[in-house]
C-alpha cells in the first residue's frame, strides 16, 4: 500500500457499493432472477462474480446458478507467445447453459480479446438465450466490438498503467488499484 | 495474469532426464483437459491449424485411439499412417519416410516403433517435434504419465508412495518410462517377476527386487501389473502361462490377504488369467478403465505443452495476461 508506484482507485467499502448497484442491475436486466447464471471468467472473474451472487442474494432471496470458464484454450495468441499458459479448469453450473440468460462477469474490461473467447467457449457449451456482460472495471483500449452492460466504473487508464483488481482469495483483500508498468517491460 | 509452465522443449521422447516440476506441470496440466471429455461438444480450438502424424509401425489399439482422440478434441488435423499399407513394406527408411511427410508441411509426429531409440532417432533429425508413443523396449512416456495421474487421482500423491512393478519389466517399455518417472517424483520403487524376465542393471537405479508377489503384494501401495509380452518372447522365459498364473498371478486371495488395500493398474491388453486374473481386473481394486480415460487428458495435455509457443517470446505472454 505504501508503495508510491500503486495509486489507488477504489477502497473495499466503494467495491462492495459497486457490487451492491450492479447486482441490483442484473436482477432488474433480466426482469428477476428466473433462469438467470453467473459465468465469472478465471480468475478474478470468478471472485467478482461469486460477491455478486452473494449480493443477489441477500437482496432477493434466491441463491442464482453460478459456474467459471477458463479461456486459455480459446485465446488467439496461444500459438504467438510461449510456453503454454496455465489452463484452468472451467466449471460449468448444474443447470447447464441451454436457454439460460447468462451474465458474463470478469474484473477488468480491456481489449475486449477475453470476452471474445468466453463467447466462442459458451458458444461450444450450448446455446444460452441471452449474454450479458458485467465487468467491475472498463478501462478502454477496445481492440474488438465490444462493450459491457453493465459496469462497477469507468477508469481512464494510461498505456503504461496497468489495473489490479484485487481479491480476497488471491491478495488478501479488496479493491482496484492502478499500477506502473515497469518502463522496461514495455 | 496468466503465469507460464516450464516449456517440455521439442519432443516428449523420454522421461528419463524430465525433471520433477515438468512431470508434474504436465499431470496439472491434464487436469483440467479431463473436463473437455465430458463435455456435449469435446473439442476445443486450442490446436485448430496444426496437423499431426500419427505414425505407427507396430499394432496400436489404445494408444493410437487415445492419441488421436486427443489430437481431434484439441482441434488438430490429423493422419494416420500405419506400416502394413505405406511405402515402408516398399523398403523405405524411416528418414526418408520423415522427411517426405516434413515435405508436406506438418507439425508433429506420434511415432511407436519397434526399434529402441527409434524417436530420439528421429527427433534429431526433423524439426517437427516427435512424441514417442513406444519405441521398441525403451520407453512409452505418455502411459507412464497417464499411470501417475491415475494413481495421484486415487491417492493422492505419488511422494512416498510405494509402487510395484509386477510382472515383465525386461520386454516392458512401459516399465522403464515408469520407473524414471516414478523415482524423479519420490516414490519408493520395486520390480516383481521371474529372475528370467528382469533386466539386468535395475538394482542400479535403486529399483527394489521381489521375486515372490506375495512379498510385494504385502510392501505395495500400488501394483503396475505388466502384459506378459507373448509375441517378443523366443525362448524359454516362462515355464508355461499356467504356472506364472500360479505363481506370479495378481488374485484376489492376493490382494485379500494384503495388509491394507492395493490400488491395481495394468497399462493393457492383458492377458486375463495370466499376469491378472479376471475378478481382479473388474474388481475393486482396479483402475484399469481409469488410465483408459485419463490417457486422452494426458496426451492433450502434452500436445498443448508441445505446441507452445515459443520460448523467447515468453516476455510477450506476460505482457499478453491482460487482454
């Protein structure tokens, strides 16, 4: 925290009030929770995605069907860098994802390349009615049309900045920060 | 972000000199290649665009099912070419029959061959990388694998663990590719069998010699129950199969009279009441089907790893996390 290289962007209490306004969006998005599923893209995704669910929860009752896919086979540039990337598994919820209304949850909202894959993933896995995308941060920088549904903030971002959603389960705590990249590294 | 596994390099000839942490990036690996298999559609477009050779000198069922299984649900094209129908009945050597195929333009190559050395031989000499499905008595890596992530699914760990090879480790390929991988992970080693069918110089590598199964029955965490190779056997290695049934057989009197229970693999086609008798084979001990599926993940897994890219642009990937 005290490293002057990190400026932070949102605290756990303005996660958590980011968390509380998009579940209430998705809830009203999809007229309720009916056939609704949370697909949170690994990792981070998976993290958002589950205090979403939790927040669903508490404000309607209904504990909603959630699973976690992992993109590293769909990528387009597994064959440009190397070695292999790690391969996650992907989980997909009891329910299946046959006429369900999916709502795709990642961190961070980049180049739009992720999202890409999870479509051509999901697209393998059955034939969903409807695909949302929620993500907690939009950062810019598109290199694909796409764009989110719903969004926790908007965070102008420079090209040597990097975004750090940070989580419970892999950083210990919550909250966004931005982050130097090293001049080296570029 | 996604971090980067330990590149395997060009070929999977060998798990004699693979360390510790490639042996188990690979079994980590497959883990999560086990799900595709269950899915609706079994495909994934990880390897869409290469092409992949399947050649195959000697008789292949499983094997060569599983690999090319593996290769179709990564999205591979793939061609199979067996000895009996190719140019190779017409006296070509295996060079040249490379080399042809280099000419069209492929990627890998699956080789079982019936010389030792055969894949080491032919992965210095075309720059598409091999995969070594069998070559004569050296070694067949990927069941060697396959029998690790079978035994870690059921127990857990492959560290301290104490596996008996059971049977004809001097013909077995699989036996060799087993015991490298085995010790480079930790697990106390033992071969069981005829004096006749134990190679010479095992003792050397720190392999623990039985030559009454009820001994090893009763030391094992693991029996690795070998095919009693029928068909490379001229001469007198056995007295008859009844008798080697009789006395190295895998039973279930055997097993029942073991201290604790025994996990039984057999990397087959077996030889039912033979090396392992029937109840055995279908009972509850054994994982034989088990390695069958975990098979497909495994050579996915090292196709994946195999067709990485490459290594200098390793910076590129960390840079590519965040998309």
């Amino acid at each position: 925290m005290a490293d002057d290289n990190r400026i932070p962007v949102m605290d756990e209490a303005d996660v958590h009030r980011a968390i509380a306004r998009m579940a209430r969006e998705i809830v009203e998005r999809n007229g309720g929770t009916e056939a609704l599923t949370l697909l949170g893209i690994h990792r981070r995704g998976t993290d958002i995605a589950s205090l979403l669910r939790d927040e669903i929860e508490r404000a309607t009752g209904e504990r909603i069907a959630y699973g976690s896919i992992d993109i590293t086979l769909y990528r387009d540039d597994l064959m440009m860098i190397g070695p292999a990337p790690v391969v996650g598994a992907s989980e997909l919820p009891p329910s299946g994802i046959d006429n369900r209304n999916i709502v795709i949850v990642d961190d961070v909202l980049y180049r739009g390349r992720t999202v890409r894959a999870a479509l051509d993933e999901i697209t393998d896995w059955g034939r969903p009615s409807r695909i949302l995308l929620c993500v907690l941060v939009d950062r810019g920088g598109r290199e694909l049309p796409i764009q989110p549904d719903i969004v926790g903030r908007e965070v102008p971002v420079m090209e040597n900045q990097r975004v750090d959603v940070l989580v419970p389960t892999l950083d210990g705590r919550l909250g966004v920060e931005l982050a130097f990249l090293d001049p080296e590294s570029k | 972000m996604n971090p980067s596994l330990l590149s395997l390099g060009k070929d999977l000839v060998s798990l004699e000199h693979v360390s510790r942490e490639q042996i188990l990036s690979i079994l980590d690996t497959a883990e999560p290649f086990k799900e595709i298999s269950e899915r609706r559609i079994k495909k994934v477009p990880v390897l869409r665009g290469k092409t992949i050779v399947n050649l195959f000198f000697e008789a292949s069922t499983r094997t060569r099912v599983s690999f090319e299984f593996a290769e179709k649900r990564l999205s591979a094209d793939t061609v199979n070419i067996a000895a009996s129908g190719s140019s190779v009945v017409k006296g070509e050597t295996l060079v040249d029959t490379a080399r042809n195929l280099e000419a069209m333009r492929i990627d890998m190559v699956v080789m079982r061959h019936g010389s030792s050395g055969a894949a080491r031989f032919l992965s210095e000499r075309i720059p598409s990388s091999v995969i070594n499905a069998g070559d004569g008595q050296h070694e067949h890596p990927t069941q060697a694998l396959l029998d690790l992530l079978t035994i870690r699914d059921h127990l857990g760990r492959i560290e301290g663990l104490k596996v008996c090879i059971v049977g004809d480790a001097l013909h077995s390929r699989v036996a060799r590719s087993n015991v490298y991988a085995l010790l480079t992970l930790g697990a106390e080693v033992a071969i069981c069998g005829p004096p006749t069918l134990m190679p010479p110089g095992i003792a050397d590598l720190g392999v623990t010699m039985f030559t009454r199964i009820e001994e090893a029955i009763e030391w094992a965490d693991v029996l690795n129950v070998l095919r009693l190779q029928l068909e490379r056997m001229h001469g007198g290695y056995v007295p008859s199969l009844r008798e080697y049934n009789r006395i190295w057989g895998v039973t279930t009197e055997r097993l029942e009279a073991a201290p604790k229970d025994v996990l039984v693999l057999h990397p087959g086609p077996m030889n039912r009441g033979v090396e392992i008798d029937s109840d055995v084979a279908d009972g509850p001990h054994s994982v034989i089907l088990n390695q069958v599926t975990n098979g497909v993940a495994i050579r996915m897994a090292v196709l994946y790893l195999l067709a990485g890219g490459q290594q200098e642009s390793a910076e590129a990937a960390k840079q590519g996390g965040e998309v």
